[in-house]
C-alpha cells in the first residue's frame, strides 16, 4: 500500500516528499550497457535523546531515499496488507521513504524499543514497491522535523521532547529465571515517563517491550495476546485496566498479568490492580485483591 498523497487535517502534522530529480521534458537515455543506479537501502533505525529533542536516525548504505513523508496517523497499517499493526505509545508518527531497495531482506529492525524521553518504539510497517515504512510511537505528540544527511548516508528525523519525564519501573518475564524456576520470573527496568501520566507512561512502555540490551539478556514481553491497553483508571486504591486485542493464557501460569500487575502496583496510590478481559470482564470486580480475567488462567 502506498502511503496516500491526500493528508487530513487530523492526520498530517508535516509531510515532505523531495521528487526525484528530473529535467522537465528531456528524455535521459543511460549510455550503452549502464547499470542503473543502485537504491539505497534502510540498514538501521536508532534513536538518541539530545538538548531537548529524540532523534530517530534512519541509516542507508549508500546515498538516501529520493522522498521522505512523514506524518501524524490514528493507526499504523501496513503497506500491501493494509491490516493494523501494533505499536505502543501516544501518539503514532509513521515514517515513509521513497525509492528504496525493497527486494531484499534488510538488516534494520522490524521492531525495536527506546528510553528515550519520547520515541519509545519503532514498528517496520512495510517494504513495498519501493517504500520502506515505519510507525514511530511516541509518548506524547510533538512538533517534528526531518533532516536530510546524504553525505552520511541518513535521514533524521527529530521529534521534541521537552517535557519533563520520572523514572518508573517496567517488569518483564526474564527466561532465565523461569527456566531455572527461580522467582521472580519478572524483574524490573526503569523508563521515563511523563510526570503528568507516569501509570499511563508505564504500561505504553510495558507494551514498547524491552530494549535491546535487555533482549539479549533474556528480558521478553509477554502479551497473552493483548495488542494493547484501555481505559486505564486509578480511583480508591484500585487500578483497572482492559487489555486490547486478543486474550489468552495458552494454557500457562506466565501471562501479562505478572508484568501490569506489579507495574501498576508500584505507585503510591494503587493498592490493588483489577486486569479485565477485551469485553471488559475479570474474575473479581469488587473484591479485595487482585484480578485477572479467565482468559488468562492456565
């Protein structure tokens, strides 16, 4: 699927498309035997924080795409398919690159979390008739820019985030110790968050997954199917979340549960947490402790 030419007003916040050089109305005929020119091709995607702002730089390996779109969307989907894809955060940036190499496999992330105060995901949402697409999750909306570096073979594309952020725990299944049988299965790795909505901040970076580092570690994300969260809400010591998506324990005693639970349980006022299924239902409302739905018992 082609990222469309038509932008709403709710969706776009800047799109810039650099057309492919060409000399208005000169046919160009390459010399006998030429090669055309190689596309480049996306080998990277990282993000750093500095004065200020992230920045999501998107590495080639050789030369640049001719276009670059970026805009502000409501859901990522992907190119072809046009099924949603999932990705955490506040706000969803999709980023387009135009005349890329897209018939090979490529050594960029599908997928990939940040600490960053912003960025905190970058989802591949597409190789596709020469676009190489990803959704960018944000933690909150902001103004964006992109920076076109073709001598260093990248574009950047920065995204503000001078908002003051506090560091919370996010607990993740750790296969080492589950392996071993030796509890905790989940342990904590502190995230920024936003200072406004630290339990909201928490579980968008609980579903951002663990980074890198801690991957190779052993640190893993498990979703029980859920895509994502809803209708978070703190009120007389009780936190209640809905999961999104799907819910399914696949017959384990390991489920989200064990990472939303003590990740909403850290804060000062929540002194039970109430996890409800995609319609809404948990096995204990009202009760004292804590809840889970069926769907996630073995």
């Amino acid at each position: 699927m082609r990222i469309p030419r038509l932008l709403s007003s709710t969706s776009l916040l800047v799109a810039l498309l650099v057309p492919v050089p060409a000399s208005a109305g000169v046919a160009v005929v390459p010399a006998p035997g030429a090669r055309p020119a190689a596309l480049p091709q996306l080998v990277d995607v990282r993000a750093v924080h500095r004065d200020g702002v992230d920045r999501v730089v998107l590495q080639f390996d050789d030369g640049i795409p001719a276009g670059v779109d970026v805009r502000y969307v409501d859901r990522l989907r992907g190119d072809g398919s046009g099924l949603p894809i999932r990705i955490a955060g506040r706000a969803i940036l999709q980023v387009g690159l135009h005349l890329t190499r897209t018939d090979r496999v490529s050594s960029a992330p599908a997928r990939r979390a940040f600490a960053t105060p912003n960025v905190m995901t970058v989802v591949r949402s597409g190789m596709f008739e020469g676009w190489t697409t990803y959704g960018v999750g944000l933690a909150r909306r902001a103004p964006v820019d992109v920076v076109r570096q073709p001598a260093r073979d990248r574009v950047v594309v920065t995204v503000g985030a001078g908002f003051r952020t506090v560091q919370r725990r996010v607990f993740f299944l750790d296969e080492d110790r589950l392996v071993a049988n030796q509890e905790p299965f989940f342990v904590p790795r502190l995230r920024p968050v936003p200072v406004g909505s630290p339990a909201t901040g928490a579980m968008d970076r609980l579903f951002a997954g663990p980074l890198d580092r801690e991957r190779v570690r052993g640190l893993r994300l498990v979703r029980s199917r859920a895509t994502g969260f809803a209708d978070l809400a703190i009120a007389g010591g009780i936190a209640r979340v809905r999961l999104r998506g799907g819910c399914s324990s696949g017959g384990s005693t390991v489920t989200i549960a064990g990472e939303i639970i003590p990740t909403l349980r850290q804060f000062d006022t929540v002194d039970r947490v109430k996890v409800l299924d995609p319609s809404g239902a948990t096995a204990d409302a009202t009760g004292p402790g804590n809840s889970i739905p069926d769907c996630l018992n073995p």
